[in-house]
C-alpha cells in the first residue's frame, strides 16, 4: 500500500499519549498542539489532571472525529485506600455488585449535568491488598465515573477513596502503544532535521475511524462528482458493496477518507442519508445522499 505523506498525516491523524500526572488533559492537548504547530487539536475523553494514561490526541481535521472516538469502552488500573478493614472475600463479593448496569450521577466537579445515569461496568477486579490499599482493574462504558464507583463502593464497607489512577485502554487506543510527551517532542525535532521515520511512527491514520463506523467503497470516478455537491447514488459505490445496518455509517475512496453520512429515512428498497461530516482533499462536501439498500 502507498505510503500516505506525512505532512498529510500531520493535518488527518490521532496520536496516542501517555498523560502524565499534574497536567490538565486539555494542557496536555495543547503541549501536543504547540510541539506539532498544528491549528487545532482535541481528546476523546478527559483525565483528571492527577490521572496518567491513554489519552487520544486528534490533529487538526481529525478532531471532526472525536465524538466517534470519545464513545468506546475505557479500562483502567488503580488503587483505593479504604477506611475500614474488610476480608478480601468480602471485598470481592461487594465489589462484584458493582459490575453490570449501574445508576451513577457525576461527581459535583463534574462539567456536565449531576443527574443519574445508566452505565455499564464490564469488570471491577480485585487485584490485590496491601493494608488499607487495595489495586484493581476496572472496564467500564464510557462516561463512567471510576472515583464516584470507588466512593459508591465505600458507602457499603465503611468508606473509601481512590488514590491512584492510570487509563491504560481507551476504545483500541492502548496504553503499551502510547508516546509521552517528550518522545514526541524528541520525534518531532529528528522530522524537522530530516528524519519523519519515528514520528510517522506515532500518527495513527484518522482513517482508523472505519474500525468504529461501517463503511462502504466508492468508485474513484465519483469523487469528481462529491466534491462538486453531487448526491451519493448507487452507481457510485463499488460493485457489490452493501450499505451497513448501522444509522450512521463512513464513506472510503480506496483509503481516502470521504465522509460519515446518516440515514433519514429507509423504504422497502431506498434509503437516503444525510452526510453529517466531510472530508476529501480538505474540502467539506455537504447536503444529502441517496442510496439503493440491497
């Protein structure tokens, strides 16, 4: 596969950072910002500032992308200091109540509206006990408040609080795949000198973004015809290509990255859908599609 420029990486892609502790992760986005000298860059999903890990980092037009990102399953390992002293059976037992669908409302820092919502905790696994300390590991929906799950837990043994936490997966973004910071900062300067080896190393392709949405192949014929307004028809996808079932799905010439559209309205054999993100050769191409569902 032909290798994609690496100046267009450096206007469409994601990088994935090790946050380190003390540090906003909107501070974090903008030391990424500064060091790439990007116009713009955003995160799918905000650490406290104590909090280290994966943290996605979007570039310039791939931050169009980040409510797709931001929405995936995060995973984290972390420790909790609890009050009273309890058996690790029993600590097990009780923490086990905690996986599954869960009402949680956001802590009072919070940004968003303190009301009860629904999540998914997938895993709360006691990883050992040392004292009043106690590791583990959670898997949790997106959304989900791991300091308020700690502190939800320590209404029912007598109190607790989390001391230490590191994101280590967010969506399939992995913390044994991440750069700090200054790494980045080190790859930059070699690009600078010459040397885009390493730094091409760290740009994720903002195409990964068909991993999360379906998408469909168009003809390369069409593209003329995109970028001038056209309606997406039939006759512009490639043979036997499908739409998916999913309301929302990605449009791809080849590896080029066109556009996320969104079903309105489905008959027995018509289905249109309205392109509600653009993005072919830094030009937005707007308005409505139609396509034949087979």
């Amino acid at each position: 596969m032909e290798q994609i420029p690496i100046e267009q990486l450096l206007e469409f892609s994601i990088i994935n950072i090790d946050k380190p502790a003390g540090i906003t992760s909107f501070k974090t986005v903008d030391i990424v910002r500064k060091i790439l000298g990007a116009k713009k860059t955003g995160h799918t999903g905000t650490l406290d500032p104590m909090v280290t890990g994966v943290l996605p980092v979007l570039i310039n037009r791939a931050t169009k992308l980040s409510d797709y990102f931001m929405k995936k399953d995060k995973k984290y390992v972390g420790k909790m200091h609890i009050n009273e002293d309890i058996s690790e059976a029993d600590l097990k037992k009780e923490m086990g109540k905690f996986v599954g669908k869960i009402m949680q409302k956001p802590p009072v820092k919070s940004r968003v509206k303190r009301v009860l919502r629904e999540r998914e905790v997938k895993e709360f696994k006691f990883i050992k006990k040392e004292g009043k300390t106690v590791s583990f590991e959670s898997d949790v929906q997106a959304g989900t408040y791991i300091r308020k799950l700690i502190h939800d837990l320590g209404e029912k043994i007598g109190g607790a609080h989390m001391t230490d936490l590191r994101r280590t997966r967010a969506g399939f973004f992995n913390v044994d795949e991440s750069v700090s910071l200054e790494e980045l900062r080190e790859a930059f300067a070699k690009y600078e000198k010459g040397d885009e080896s390493v730094l091409r190393e760290m740009l994720i392709p903002a195409e990964i973004v068909r991993r999360i949405v379906g998408s469909v192949q168009v003809k390369e014929g069409s593209l003329f015809h995109l970028l001038n307004g056209r309606l997406l028809v039939k006759d512009y996808l490639k043979s036997r290509e499908k739409v998916p079932d999913s309301d929302v799905f990605s449009v791809f010439c080849g590896e080029r990255f066109v556009g996320i559209y969104r079903k309105i309205c489905v008959g027995d054999d018509l289905g249109k859908a309205e392109k509600i993100l653009g993005d072919v050769d830094k030009r937005e191409v707007l308005g409505k599609a139609e396509f034949v569902m087979n």
